[in-house]
C-alpha cells in the first residue's frame, strides 16, 4: 500500500507530493492532462519558436513563498528572472504610474499629493516578507503566529475593505495602480479585507519583485516534479481520476481539485454545495513581431502592465464581470515574458500574455474588446501581432477542470471565502472522510503559484498519519 496519492499536478499538488515524500513516505501522482503543471505550464500555443504561458506567468508569490523557499528548486533548473520594473501602469495622458523594487520611484510615479502616503502605509512592512508570508500563508492554525503583531498590523491595514485604503490617497495615480492590484484577486474590489491583497503585491514588488522563470512557469512545476522524484515520487499523466476506486490503495489521499470534484470523485455528498465559484478570464496569447508599442516609457521595461486608467473603470470592469455582463471597457493584467527571457520567443520577436475578466461560464468572444483596451496605450499594437491564440470559459475548463466555469481562482476569492476557504473551518484541508484531504488553491491561502495550499495540506495529512500511527 501506498503512504499518499495525490490527484492533480498542479503547483499544490506537487508541493504536498514533495513535502510528504521529503518525510519519507511513499507518495505517488496523478495528472489529469499528458503533461505536469496545471496552472503553472508552458506551451508553443501560436507559432514554433514562441513558448508561451497559457496560466500563470509572474511570480510575486512564488518567488515570496516559504513552501518554495525551503526546497532546492533552483538545483531543479528554476532560476527566477527579474524585469527592470515589475509592473508599470499607464494613463491616457500617456505617462504611467509603476510599482519598482524601490519604494521611493513607486510613491514618486503617484504624485506629490500621495507620495508620502504611500511611503508611510508600506514602511512598517518592510523588511518583514519572510515572517508575514510564512505567518499570513500558514493560517489558519497550522502554525502559531512568529510575529503576532505584525500580522495584527498588517490585519488593521488589510482587512478593512479597499474603498478605506483608496481614501488615504488624493489622486486617481495612485488609487488606479492599488485598484488594480486588488483586482488580481478577481472579484468585485469592495469586499472584506480587499485591501489587504493590494498591500500583499505592492510589498512583494518591493521585498523580492515580480519576477518569472527562466523558460517560462513550465520550470516551475519540471523543478518540482524533478525534486520530488528524486525523493523517490512517481507521477503518472494522462490519468484523469474519477473515482476513487480508480486509484491504487494508499493511507491518505490529497485532492488537488476543485471542491465540486473533490466531493463527487470521494463521495462526499453536498460537502462543498455552498461554495462559489466567480468571475472567470478570458485570456489571449499573442506572438508579435516586436515589443508592444506603448505610449509611456515605463512599460517598455516592466514584466507586468495592468490596464484600467482609474480606479472606477476598474472597480465597474470586476463588478461588471462578476455579474452577468461582460465589460464594456475591460482592466487588463497583461506580461511581457520574452523582455526578460529572449530563450521564449526567435530573434526580435515577442511573447505577450493578457486577460480580461468576463463572468463565470461566459461564451463570447472578447477578443475585440481586450485589443481596443491594449490599442488605447499602444497605438499600432495590431500591426505587430503575427499570431494569437484566445481561451475563453469553455476553453480554460477543457484545458483543466480546476477553473470551473473559467474562474481561474477556483473559487471566488470575496467575501468570507477570500479568506476561509473551502468552508469556514479550523481545518480546511480536511474532509468528513479521515483519509482525503483538499490540497488545492480552493483552501487557504488561495489562488496564485506558491505551492502553500498544498504545503498546509501535506502538514494536516501527515499529522493524521502520526496520530493513526501513535493509535
Ligand atoms: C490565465 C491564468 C493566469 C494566471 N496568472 C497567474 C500569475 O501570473 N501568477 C500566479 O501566481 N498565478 C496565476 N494564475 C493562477 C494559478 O495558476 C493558480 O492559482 C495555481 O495554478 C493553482 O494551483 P493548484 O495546484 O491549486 O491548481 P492547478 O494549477 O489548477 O492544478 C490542478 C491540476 O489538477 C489536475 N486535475 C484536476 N482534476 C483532476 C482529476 N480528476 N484527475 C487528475 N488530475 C486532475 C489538473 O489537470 C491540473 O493539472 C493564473 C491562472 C490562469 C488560468
């Protein structure tokens, strides 16, 4: 018999893999789809020559996350590459607002109005990512706070709704830039604790950059797969698991899944029947046959640019596409790996990476309205695409059953389930059968590339062992 199988090979399925097999248990993998990575995966999705992210491509939270900081990734091949800017996000007048490494170029691109402002809100957490991260990702109660009041601290900044953080600053620069930031999250900007995710990448830019992977998110889940058969793992692909008499017997079983699935494939009735599923993406790979042509300087040298010129065209975009209607002006994230990275695309050419958001399960083609956004700050940006390759809702399931509905989070991140996910529990890794766990970004701390859903999962797991073994 097995120690542990876990279903799906994702980043938080192969961190739980790792973390359990580096305790010495047998552990063993299966994938879904004929390649490894889940939302962390790179493909020649247009033309040869252009190697393309179709999920996740920058990493404030997986260059930042303790699950990956403790493994020796970079032995694997992961090697981390910074742009000159981690993002920049421009305005119509054709100047931009950026968030750098430095706090001082960050609060000066606001204006004089809110430059201070911005310095005193960031100052107390600087130099504290290490103790945050691990304190903040770890809950709930896998481990007891290291600074307890620093996480209070960055509580009474975060939990307050974003509307509180935007009335600290005077001018649109500023408060555009954090909408956008809360905007990651994908859900409507208003809701508990929104603020919290705006500070969460403004200091992650400033603590250790947004950076992505040499050769794209691929290296991230090959490094973690190399590790973690080196450890003596398996993992097997093309498997799509469908019950759980499908798999082979093993002690404990982690899902690194969607609740819905979860519950049907392990038999856990209406476990899950209250968790909600949000706004989802539509997302366009382009090949180009030069940089984008943007009006500001500033996003000629950033990894990332977001798109949505002031904060009510941002807030009305999420609220749009968190109900029925697809935006009418949508905010873009758009990354520009092949600035930093050439190895991603031939000679003078460029990989570009952007979504829109549009609502859960929609079916349109958003591709016009993605391009007149881009065009608005890169004029002539449609000569230069050679190539493109769109993904909307129905596409995004196919490609892996996690983004249901085509919401990449899994789950909507608002309201209480920003931050008790899947349930309102001590132990949301845990389900009412003693041997399967959830490992996937449906539990705490959530969507992104960090690996720290399936590092908490792992913890819960083998505890259950240890007590089964103690009797
Ligand atoms: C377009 C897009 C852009 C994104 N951008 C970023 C970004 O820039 N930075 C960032 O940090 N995050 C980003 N994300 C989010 C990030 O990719 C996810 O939060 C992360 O991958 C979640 O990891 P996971 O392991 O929980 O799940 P996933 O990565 O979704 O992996 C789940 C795996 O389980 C497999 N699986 C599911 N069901 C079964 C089954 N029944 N049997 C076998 N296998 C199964 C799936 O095929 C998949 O491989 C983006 C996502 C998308 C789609």
């Amino acid at each position: 018999m097995l120690d542990a199988v876990v279903v799906g090979a994702g980043p938080n399925g192969l961190t739980a893999a790792v973390e359990l097999a580096r305790r010495g248990l047998r552990v063993e993998v299966f994938e879904a789809k004929d390649t490894v990575g889940g939302g962390a995966r790179t493909e020649e999705l247009t033309l040869p020559g252009f190697r393309h992210d179709p999920c996740s491509a920058v990493h404030p939270l997986g260059i930042g996350s303790p699950a990956f900081r403790d493994m020796p990734l970079g032995r694997y091949g992961l090697e981390w590459l910074h742009p000159e800017l981690p993002m920049a996000h421009p305005f119509d007048d054709g100047t931009a607002a950026v968030l750098s490494r430095s706090v001082s170029e960050t609060a000066a691109s606001f204006g004089p109005r809110d430059a201070g402002t911005y310095r005193r809100l960031i100052a107390p957490f600087l130099g504290k990512w290490d103790v945050l991260a691990r304190d903040f990702m770890s809950l709930p109660l896998t481990a007891l706070p290291r600074d307890p009041l620093g996480l209070a601290r960055f509580g009474a900044v975060g939990l307050p709704p974003y509307t509180w953080l935007m009335r600290r600053f005077r001018d649109d620069r500023a408060r555009a830039l954090m909408a956008g930031l809360v905007a990651h999250v994908i859900a409507p900007l208003g809701g508990v604790a929104t603020g919290g995710v705006g500070m969460l990448f403004a200091l992650a830019a400033h603590e250790n950059g947004w950076p992505l992977p040499r050769g794209g998110s691929q290296s991230i889940s090959d490094a973690l797969t190399a590790y973690l058969r080196d450890l003596g793992g398996e993992v097997h692909t093309g498997f799509e698991v469908k019950r759980l008499d499908d798999l082979p017997p093993a002690r404990t079983y982690l899902f690194d899944t969607s609740p819905t699935a979860l519950a049907r494939i392990a038999g856990l009735g209406r476990a899950y029947d209250g968790y909600k599923y949000g706004a989802a993406v539509f997302k366009i790979d382009y090949a180009l046959d030069g940089p984008v042509p943007w009006t500001a300087k500033e996003p000629q040298r950033a990894g990332t640019v977001q798109i949505g010129p002031s904060s009510h065209e941002i807030a009305t975009a999420l609220a749009q596409a968190s109900g029925r209607t697809a935006p009418d002006t949508p905010f873009l994230i758009t990354a520009q790996p092949s600035l930093v990275d050439p190895s991603r695309a031939p000679e003078g050419k460029h990989v570009f990476w952007a979504y829109g958001h549009v609502p859960n399960g929609w079916e349109g083609d958003f591709t016009d309205a993605i391009e007149r956004q881009i065009e608005r700050f890169a004029p002539g940006f449609r000569d230069r695409v050679l190539a493109r390759a769109t993904a909307g809702p129905p596409e995004l399931v196919a490609r892996n059953a996690n983004y249901v509905g085509g919401d990449i989070a899994c789950g909507a991140a608002r309201g209480l389930q920003l931050l008790l996910r899947p349930k309102v529990s001590l132990f949301p890794y845990a389900t009412r059968h003693p041997s399967v766990f959830l490992c996937s970004s449906a539990a705490w701390p959530g969507p992104g590339v960090h690996g720290m859903s399936g590092h908490n999962a792992a913890k819960a797991a083998w505890r259950a062992l240890r007590r089964a073994d103690r009797g």
